[in-house]
C-alpha cells in the first residue's frame, strides 16, 4: 500500500531562516554559503532535519492523524543534498502490520520516501506509530514486522563530498574526528525554553497538521490538557544544543533510530547531552561519529540522566535519539 | 482625494515562509513552484491574501489608524499574480462618506489599490471605516455612498489560467468543481490557538502599525484591556483550516465582503467552517465557488454557528467572509 | 590578541523578513529594492542594524557568554552595504583592559570586525563588558584604555551614495534635514510590547546564544529570577519605532555610544524618544543627524525621561543610544 501525500513544497532560503531563528542551529555548514562549498556542497545547503521535518510533516494527515503515540523510527538516510529552490514531496508505503495484545490497538510500520523535484530521493526513514483499531472486533490481521537494521550502516552512505577546506575557529570547534572516544559523555551545558508561539510556528513552518500541537481549547479535554510540542521540535532543539561540543559533527548523515520518551509543554526548557556510541570511517578527509542524542527537561544535563534501576526512561527525559553525523578527520 | 502610501515592499520568498509559519497554509498552489507551474503560474506566487495584508498595511497610517472600527470590504480583485521580489505598493481614494445620526462618527469609503513595481495594478478592494468627526459641532457633509456591487461577478476576473496539470494526490483532496453543491456547508474541523507572539508577528510582517495589535501597557486603558488581533490574521486563519474539504479551491480570486463579527484576543481558539453560496464557470478547465468562510471561537465549528435568533451574529462568531475561489473542474 | 569568531552566516531575504517582522521596522529603503535602487543601492540592502546584530552574535561565544555586564559600544562604522548572499564573519581584538577597584571584577575593551565573503570590513565596533577575574588574587594587569572617540565624525564615513530619487511620500514623512534643529525632541509615540517568543526567535536569529535570554529555568536562581531579553532586541525595536518622527532618517551610518541602562523581560512594552543632538553635510542631496535614541518601558515616552536629579538613568529608561543617521536634504 504505497500513499502519495499531499503538499509538495519549493523549499527557500525563508526556510532557512526561520530554521535557525527557531532552533538556535549555529552549524558552519548549514549557516554559511561559503563554507558549505568549501567543503563539497554546491551553495547552502537545507539542514537534512529540516528537509526531515518538511517530509515527516507531509504524512501526518495519511498516517499519524489520529495515531495514539508515535513509537519510533529507523533506517533514516539523506543521500541528496537539497537546496533553497528544491521542491519536495512525499510518498509513503505500509511495510509492517501488528495488532496488540489488547486487541484495541496495533502498531503500523511505514517507510517514507522524500524527493526533490527531478524525481530523486533525498531521504527516507521508517516509523512505527501505534493506532487504534477501526473495529475492535474485527479478527487480528496477521503480524508483518519489517526486518530493520539497528543502526544504518555508514558504509552504505556513499558519502562522497570531501571536507577539504574545514575551518576550526569557523566552525566552532577544535575537536575533530579523532579527539572523540566511544563511550564518551558529552554535557551539551545549555538550555532552551520553548514557547507556544515558537512550537506552533516550526510546525506550521513544516505543515505538520496534527491537532494536539495547535488547539489549546481542543486539548482541555485531553490526558495533558494542553498543547503538546512536536517532537520534531525537540530534535532539532537537542540538536542545535549540541553544538556546544559537538561543532563540528555538523552533517547529520542517517538517522538510526529515535524515542519520544517523555512530553515537553510550553514553558518548559529542553537541555541535552550526548554519548559517542560508535565511530567509522568515511574516507581520508571525513569520519562517522555514531551519537546517543537525549533531551531533558529543567534539569542539569551533566547528570546525563537516561534510564532509571527500573530500566524504564527517567523523569524529564523527552528524547532518546541516535543518530549518525560526519565529522572532518 | 487620493492618498499615495509610505512604504513599498519588495515581497520575497521570506514573507512565504512566514505566512505559511504563521498561517499554517497548506496549499499545493501557493507552496511549491513545481505544482504553480504546472498551473498557470510563472513560478511560486505569493498567496493572494498576503499581498492583501501587505496592502492593507500601508493604508493604516493614513486610513485607519484612529478609525473606531473596520466595517466591511466589498469589490476586492487580484487581476496580477505576485512573484517573490514584487515589489508593492498602494493608492487609496476616498469614495464615499456618512455621518452617523450621532453627529460623532461618520463613515469612510475608501477604495485602495496595489501596484508592482511595473505599475502594474495588483489588487484593489473598497473597505470603510467608521471614524469620529474632528469637530462634533460642524455641519454634516452631504452623504455620499458608493455603489458597491453586492459580489464580484467571475466573468469579469478575466482569469486566464488553465489548471492543465492539477493533481488532486499532491492537492490533498478529490473534490473538484462538480463535487460541490450551493447550500453546503462544509466543517473543516481542526482549531489553530493564537497566541500574541504570533499576531504580532503577523501583522509587522505586513508593516500594519494600528497599535491596538502591539501595546500591552496602552491597552490596559481600552475597551477590551488588551492587545485585539488583527483581523486579516483571523481570515488567513480561518482560510488556512478550510484546507479540510476546500484544499483544492486554493486560490482566492475575490473578495465580495467580509465582517469582523467579534473581536478575537490571544489565547484564543480559531475554528472556521464554510458554505457554498454559489458556482460559476471560469474556463473548460477552471470553475469558481462562491464561499461564505465563517470563524468561531473556543467552539464547535460543526454547529455551524453564525446568527441568533435576533439576526444578530452569534457569541464567538468572529468573521464573516465572503469570496470566490477558483477550483479545478 | 585577536580572537576569530564561529559560525560564518549567509544573510538572506528571510532574514530581511524576519528582522521586519520581528521589530516593526519600516523604512522604505530597507523595505522596497526599488526606493533602494533609486538611491543609490545595488538592490534590497541588509538593514545595518541587523548586520550589527549578527556580527554582535558571534561574538558572544567568545567575549560575553559570561559577561557580567554590557558596558557600552563606540565608534560603530558601517563602511559597506550588505546585500542577500552575502556571507558575514567577524574578528574582534582586545583593545584595552581595566582591573575595578574591588579586585574581583575588570573591564575588557574590544573591537570587533565583520567582513562579508571577499573579506572588506562591512563593520566596525567597539565595545565593552565588564567580567570576572578568573582568579581575584592574581595581581591587577597594567590598565590599558584606548582612546575612544566620543562620536564619530560624520567626515570621516566617505558617505557616497546620492539620495537622488528620494520620494517622501514613499519614505512616509515631509520632513527632510532642513527640518530638524539640534535640541529638538520627538516623541514616537507608539509602543510595543515584547513576547518571549518574540525576542529568543530575533536573538537566535542573530546566532547569539547568551544563556540569560533563553533558559527560563537556569535563570529562576538568577538576580531577575527570568529571561532577560537581549538589548539588541531593544534597540531595534526602539529604532523601528522612531519612524514616527523620523520616517526620513532611515539609514544607521554610525554609532557613537550606547548604553543598557535598564532590563527588559517579556511584557514590558517598549516605548522610544529621539533627541536631535548634532546634523552634518555629508553632500549635497545627503545630510546626517546625530540623534540620542531612548528606550522607556512602560510609560508615556512624551514625557522624555532619561535622568532624575541624582543624574542617574530615570526608572524605565532601558535604552540611552547615540548614533548618526543618513536624511535627504
């Protein structure tokens, strides 16, 4: 079953501003046109979250809509830069079907296809979202899981653009490939508090529909009784958080996977931290860093709080993301 | 009496992202060059209703600034598509007055046009205004009120447009021309809180200065005590939520009248529905609806609310719009 | 000691949108790329108070993050107009010190530098903050104060372009150079009121990560005990609100002086006064006004506070900033 999703959007160099005025990204390569073609880009480039955020927004009317939780993600790859002036659309497909214990519920596995306007994927992922049955009566379908890869393996990238020219004070950061271990622990030290005004205009910005970001007076009667932010929001807050330490590991290169372990509301202020998982090698001028990205809220992310003796996600821990970025050697 | 406006704007694709940032518009049209283009346009245009916000902006100074109200629009045309780097400008002319029996106010008819940077006639739209008397004691003009047509006839758009390649998938919806009946009412269901941050955004966007919309301190003195939303900010709202069920009559061609039936404050829910008052033909390819888009607040939309037994609009009834919108046959 | 600052960044039209619609401004020739092109500009020009901003931000990392004080600026030039794809970096050096009497704290003079991608100084600022001493028993360095001009002399700008088309009605004001006197005070009479959301989104905007504006819980153990909204923010919008009075004069060539002479958090509503302090010929369609531009919050800026009788900054006075402006003669 293959959805076509509405609203084709040209991508713009407004995009790009609002992106940063609303996150705090500060990466040299996606903030500035002469850095991003000194290291192998053909102008400035879309920010891959973004264009993340742009297709997964596309799909919310077909899949998420009235889905009850957003489970998770996998397999998240950008193998095309895309551009101000690049027009993206969406499609997605079924792969995976499994209906719950409870008999009410399932879980539906769905892998996304972003394109630009020459018909070229530029990225995709799979996310597994839990929905409520049309009819509970009706018999359980037989279970589908897909075959998912716990990480992307970045062999498969076919990362080709060399960091020939990277600037150290430019970017932010003497730390290179080389200076980071696995295993490490890095305090992101900043915060953010996220505003309503804030939350609803990235997620407009991404014509993300889904009503519990939006509609304060709907949401009264609802478990939280409020507006709850997209978690796209987080990630890319998190993300932004995570320049200080991690400046130069600028290119998010696949997404290998992603919890929304906890609500963020209005007001509350997201700090993150982050754990070197894995390392690799890209080619002479570039590495892999494999990141454990995690968002808390007002708390000290130095603590890097996690899982609790229970093994279940501590209190005001809101995201648990891992992902792959490049870094110059 | 003409009255030429302070402040040109060159237009660009900035001021799309943050209509769509702060508007939620979702229009295939007005979202992605590749699907204009197949359309009629000659890339990515600005949504009709931003350059008349951008428009109406200008007049404030001159026209509004210490009006007591805004009564109503009538005759409102966009013979010109808009493209990012436009430039607007715009001309107003006083076409009509009437004092009120008070022998306080009196009533303002003004005809506004906007011009590109060619000279070129954009847009245009007669609005009035009630404004107090600068002398109570001196005699009443004679009255002059304008013939103003009671809707825009369609044949006289000169819409020239085929909608050649309109792909109903990337639209978001299957409903064309021939799928709407005159009567319908249609409920487009989903709520959009405004928050001040976000008003106000909006509304320097469009260099509209009334203060009413920016001066918490002033404010606390007024009627209301606090800061009145703009009410093109409610329209393009309200526009925004009739993507559900009118995604494809994406392009608004003119405005036939249009009231602020309530005052709208921030915290504010925004829910719209809409009834097709009437069809016409455009081309072999393009038909137009004539729709009444009504705003309510912190309510049901699918009641459908708009008058009370007394004729009188209904609590929370904030807009009464009506307009043409092109849709594909 | 010369300190190479992070984060290149590529100014672009959505950052002209963002800057208009976050501050209000609405000078046509930051507005319109045709009043710009008639006078003088090669096409819509960066506003050079946004310019300062960005430059201002990257800084930030380096010279302020734990600043305990904004002293003043001085000698501000703006030697080149900055346009849409242009990229900004900036350098600043350590030009004076100063140990305070009490041993634990001292102040830092720098100039900094921005350059757009071909390297020439597009700006020119020197600020001064007051830090602490990394270690209160290490013995007081030898006081170095540079020589700070007390305003810059207008002669020395090589002010070249020629208002030659300059349309008043366009521009918003008949008042021209000839019109102002020295001494003349202008009461700009509109406020503001600013929203958190509205100034984290203009501050990081500008890629400036001081902690104090954006992490509302780190800041409950503060002397405020909230965010504290960055005095860029506060310039600007007073600046923008100067066009009531002061439409003509919309170009910043210098900056004498300035001075945070009280905070600003969310609520407040900003207000703006202008004292005409000084004018100069610069040629002959072109002449400059040294103007005093003070920020109150809160209350009638007709009132024109700025110090009580003890010669300290009256309460609510947030803003004392002197520059220089371009106005047609």
């Amino acid at each position: 079953m293959e959805i076509r999703h509405a609203t084709p959007l040209t991508v713009t160099t407004g995009d790009i501003s609002l992106y940063r005025a609303l996150t705090g990204s500060r990466h040299a390569l996606f903030s500035a046109a002469t850095f991003a073609e000194a290291n192998g880009y053909d102008g400035l480039p879309i920010d891959p979250l973004l264009a993340f955020h742009v297709v997964f927004g596309k799909t919310v009317p077909d899949i998420s809509l009235n889905a009850v939780a957003n489970l998770g993600y996998a397999d998240g790859r950008f193998p095309l830069a895309i551009y101000p002036g690049d027009t993206l659309t969406a499609i997605s497909e079924v792969i995976g079907i499994k209906e719950n214990s409870n008999g009410k519920t399932g879980v539906v596995y769905v892998r996304t296809r972003g394109f630009n306007q020459d018909g070229l994927e530029a990225l995709s992922y799979v996310r597994w979202v839990m929905v409520n049955k049309r009819d509970a009566a009706s018999p359980a379908p037989e279970a589908q899981i897909p075959d998912l890869p716990d990480n992307v393996d970045p062999a498969t990238l076919n990362f080709s653009r060399a960091y020939s020219a990277w600037d150290n004070t430019l970017a932010g950061s003497a730390h290179r490939f080389g200076d980071y271990e696995i295993g490490e622990k890095i305090n992101h030290v900043d915060g953010m508090t996220v505003e309503e005004a804030e939350h609803q205009i990235a997620t407009r910005l991404y014509q993300n529909t889904a009503k519990v970001h939006f509609d304060a007076h709907g949401q009264k009667a609802s478990r939280f009784g409020k507006r709850l932010i997209y978690g796209g929001v987080v990630i890319s807050i998190a993300r932004a958080l995570s320049f200080n330490g991690l400046a130069n590991a600028a290119e998010l290169l696949a997404i290998n996977g992603g919890t929304h372990t906890g609500p963020l509301f209005a007001g509350d202020t997201v700090y993150a931290w982050s754990e070197v998982l894995d390392k690799a090698e890209l080619s002479d001028s570039v590495g892999a860093l494999r990141l454990r990205l995690v968002a808390v809220k007002d708390q000290d992310p130095g603590a890097f709080a996690l899982r609790g003796e229970d093994g279940k996600y501590a209190p005001g821990v809101c995201l648990d993301f891992d992902y792959w970025a490049a870094i110059p050697k």
